[in-house]
C-alpha cells in the first residue's frame, strides 16, 4: 500500500512538471515555428496586418506622474485619428466616443433589446522602452513589418487585440452583419498605470448609462503553441481569475543609539526587520490548490497519460489538492505563484551613517494574493509574523497597506468566472471553431492571471462574470512570452490574421442572443 502510493506521489510529480513547463516557462529557447491557420482572404489580407503595423508607430507610452496618465497627448489624438480613418464602417455603424480624455467607448447595437451586451475590453497604452532601445532588432515604435512578424511595443500587450477587434467589427459591418446582443468595446489609455483613468472612468459612464453586462471579455491569456509535453495541440488559456495585489510596508521603530555599545539580544530595527524579511521570504501566507488553478488541472486530465487521469480529475478533492499544491509550490517559482499569495520583499530601508544604529528600519512586500484573499488578512499575516520574531519589541513593529504610485492601496483579487457556464462555453466554441490548426481544434482550459487587467473596474457591471484571453498564438518555449513588455516585442503575421478571423467568430458566437449550454 505505501509503496502503490509514492508510487502513484511518483508518477504525479512526473506528471505534473511535465505540464507545467506550460505557461510560463521560458528560458529554453527552442525554435519551432508552429503551422497556424491561414485565413488571409477573411482577415483582411496585407491591407489589415499594414493597419495594425501602423498602430504601432505611435507612442502611447502611460506614465502614473504625467497629467491624464499620458506622456505624449499629441501621440493619443493620432491613435483615434488612425482607427478612425483604418476602421470607417465602425465609426458609420456604432456609436464610437472619445471618452475619458484619450480612451475610446464604442457600442455597436443589438437587434434585441432584451438581450444584455457584451463588454470587450482593451488599452491602447504600453509600457516604457526602459532605455534598452538600441537592443530592439526594430525600432520600438518603427511599425515594421519583417521576417514573417510584426515588431513594436503593444505588438503583443496589447495594441493587437486593439486592432483585430477592430478590423473584425470593420468587416462584419461591411458585410452587413448586425449582432442580436449589443457589443461593446472600451479601449483604457492608462492600463499600464492603473486603469483608474480609462476604464475606470468608462465603467462609471456605463453605469450611469444603467448599463448590465451579460460578460466581460478582456486580455490575460493566451493560446500557447508549445509547453505541455503531452499535447501536441495549442492550449488556449481562458483566464477566469486574476490574482490581487497590493504592497504591505512593515516598520520597526528603535531608540536607536550608538554603534560601539550595541544592544546584545538583536534587538535593533535593523536585525527585528531582517528577521521579518527572513520568514516572508520563506513561508507564504497562504499555499493552496484553488479555482482556477484546480480548473486548469481537471481540463487536462482527458489528455494526460491512462494511469495518471484519476489523480488529476479528482485534484480538487483532499489529500489530492494538498499534495498537488505542495508539487506545483516545489516546481519552479511560476508554478508555485500558481498555488500561493506570493510576497516579494522589494523596498528596504534603514540608517543614515555608518556609525548610527538605526532609529527607524522599513520593507515594502510587494504581494499577489490568491482568489479568495481578503487584503486586511494580510495585514494581520505580517502582524502576527512581526510579533513571534521580535519578542519583547514586539511593540515597536508597525503594519499597514501601503498605497502604491497608482494612490490606490491594491486591489482584491477577482471573482473566478465558472469554467462551466455560457458565456465560457460559448467562447471555448468559438476559439475552437476559429483557430484549427492542421484540422486540428486547441484544446482550450481555464487558467489564473498572475497581474492585473482593466477588467476589474467593470466587474461589478457584470452578472455573467469575466473571461481573460486573447485569440492569439505563442510559442512559449521558443520564449515570445519574454518579448512582453521586453525587448523585440514581436507577433507573427500569420497569428494577427488569426486573431481577426478568431474574434470575428468569437463576435458572432458572443452576438447571438441565446447562448451554448
Ligand atoms: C431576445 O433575447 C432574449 C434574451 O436573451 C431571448 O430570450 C429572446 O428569445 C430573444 N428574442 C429573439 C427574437 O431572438
Ligand atoms: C465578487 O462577487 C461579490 C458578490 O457578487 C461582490 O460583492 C464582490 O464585489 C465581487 N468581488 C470582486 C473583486 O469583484
Ligand atoms: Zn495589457
């Protein structure tokens, strides 16, 4: 018996690495490149990847200190001015606004009243170059078109979905199409530094509209062309879960004192702090197997080796979801960030002079909290951590949340959308329908975002919940993860095209009023 169970404990942990090397882990560079659909004729051809290219060259960099969130306002007014002139049928069939100052609200009216909408979530804003520009094979902002890609900052987070959204809508209305459900499409200008700007400013207009969401369709994941060993199919990563985020600053106060007659007992700031540090650094506050993260384990049992199937079907059931967090936690830092609220010590401060024992010692703990956490449980976490470590200074310790740049004190993390409802079938179809590969459908699962996206300031508009995805393929291990918000962002020309014909699908499939069960 206990040798049929770490045996069964064996082949699980073989298993499990094999399909974690998913995601995220992107060191090994392997170049593969992935046969994908070509659907030129429906995607628009040179003319729509030329449009795209050209979003591109706009700097839309976001900065939290500029006025409105944007460095370069000239550069914004261009964007609105470009997808006004690339997409003319959206400007002539929906009501597109300038709202919010740079961001873009577009509603494309349904034919039946009673059915709810639809929100499509994207931003136009992309993150800094960070002074490596001349490392870019292209220019970050040249729009350039080469080598089977397109290169430029947003290439991939997230200008494309901007764009393939867009150029399927433009052609949909061309074509005479009107969806049954109303859709929607907001575009923030500020994702990158908060959102509060963009979405969050157009999630209050849609309320003051008395507008009720069926869904919400944002960025997150991805359809990853290569990573889980044991499918050869692309995996298409629907989000249904985005982690929280906040910063926790721990403070230690001491009577300080001079540095030749230290206290004997490690009683200074400095050495109560590092014991702080010390324990965050190797425990976390909580390790666990939840929704979506056991979602994404029981959708790939079906394609896992015979013997192993149970196990992975039964995850979500004790001792298997104990085990199964404790292998993925071991595994690599991505997987373990998968299973746990992790904590990152990211901003120590203490002394003046070499000579001084400091009076006041300080950490910031950067921490993305697992669904369910609530941001004062981690106050006390480190209350109670701050307590056991510094013995009789106990009282010298203070916690708080510490609000970020962004003014905010974090954010909770979200609800998880049920992997079986409709409006997460009702996608999984369309996805499946639109990016067959070699007649080949991808297998499509469930999965947690690690960041955050402007999908949380409309949560609450929402009564069929958030799905996180772009239709778009990346070859994980050939490392085009690492190119975001990286150097040589980059997307292949074959996976734009595929993209607009995926949200044009997508589209019709999220525009009919009655839904698949
Ligand atoms: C309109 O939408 C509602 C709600 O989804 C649905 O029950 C009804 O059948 C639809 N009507 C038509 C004519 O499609
Ligand atoms: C989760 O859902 C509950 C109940 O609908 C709601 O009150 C809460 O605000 C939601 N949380 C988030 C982070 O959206
Ligand atoms: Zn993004």
């Amino acid at each position: 018996m206990r040798l049929l169970a770490s045996a069964a404990v064996a082949v699980l942990l073989a298993l499990v690495a094999a399909y974690v090397q998913l995601s995220i882990s992107i060191s090994r560079l392997q170049q593969k490149p992935l046969p994908r659909v070509h659907c030129d004729q429906e995607a628009g051809g040179e003319e729509a990847v030329a449009r795209f290219a050209k979003l591109l060259t706009y700097n839309t960099i976001s900065s939290i200190d500029a006025l409105h969130h944007v460095n370069q306002p000239a550069e914004f007014e261009a964007v609105h001015k470009h997808l006004r002139e690339s997409y003319p049928f959206v400007w002539t069939h929906a009501k597109a606004e300038q709202v919010c100052e740079y961001s873009l609200l577009v509603t494309w009216q349904g034919a039946n009243e009673s059915a709810l909408p639809v929100l499509f979530v994207s931003h136009v804003d992309v993150v800094p170059i960070g002074g490596n520009e001349d490392k870019w094979t292209h220019p970050p902002f040249g729009g350039v078109v080469a080598d089977g890609c397109i290169w430029g900052r947003g290439a991939v987070d997230v200008k494309i979905s901007v764009a393939a959204i867009l150029e399927s809508w433009n052609q949909l209305m061309k074509d005479g199409h009107t969806p049954e459900r109303t859709m929607i499409l907001a575009v923030g200008h500020d994702e990158e530094t908060s959102g509060r700007l963009g979405a969050g400013c157009m999630a209050g207009i849609l309320k003051d509209r008395g507008v009720t969401l069926e869904a919400i369709f944002d960025e997150g994941g991805c359809v990853a062309s290569s990573g889980i060993s044991f499918i050869k199919s692309p995996v298409a990563l629907i989000a249904t879960a985005e982690k929280g985020y906040t910063d926790v600053l721990v403070g230690v106060h001491s009577p300080g004192g001079h540095s030749s007659m230290p206290p004997t007992d490690g009683s200074t700031s400095a050495a109560i702090l590092s014991r702080v540090i010390n324990h965050a650094e190797n425990h976390r506050p909580a390790v666990a197997l939840l929704p979506p993260a056991t979602d994404f384990v029981q959708f790939m049992a079906p394609y896992a080796p015979l013997a192993i199937r149970p196990l992975l079907k039964f995850c979500d059931k004790w001792p298997l979801n104990w085990l199964v967090a404790r292998v993925l936690y071991r595994l690599s830092p991505e997987t373990a960030a998968m299973v746990s609220t992790t904590v990152a010590t990211t901003n120590v401060r203490a002394g003046v002079s070499g000579n001084v024992l400091p009076l006041d010692a300080s950490a910031v703990f950067n921490i993305r909290t697992l669904p369910g956490t609530v941001l004062q449980e981690l106050v006390d976490y480190f209350y109670d951590v701050g307590q056991r470590v510094a013995g009789s200074a106990a009282g010298k310790i203070s916690v708080k949340l510490r609000p970020p740049e962004s003014g905010e004190i974090g954010n909770d993390p979200s609800n998880v959308t049920s992997s079986s409802g409709s409006a997460f079938a009702t996608l999984m179809r369309a996805v499946q329908e639109a990016m067959v590969v070699e007649g080949e459908a991808p297998v499509v699962a469930p999965y947690l975002v690690m960041g955050g996206t402007d999908s949380k300031h409309y949560a609450a508009l929402s009564v069929g919940g958030t799905l996180r995805f772009v239709p778009m393929a990346l070859d994980i291990r050939a490392g085009e993860l690492a190119r975001v918000h990286g150097i040589d962002e980059r997307i292949e020309v074959p996976a734009y095209k595929q993209a607009v014909c995926a949200y044009k699908q997508i589209t019709k499939r999220f525009g009919a009023a009655q839904w698949a069960a």
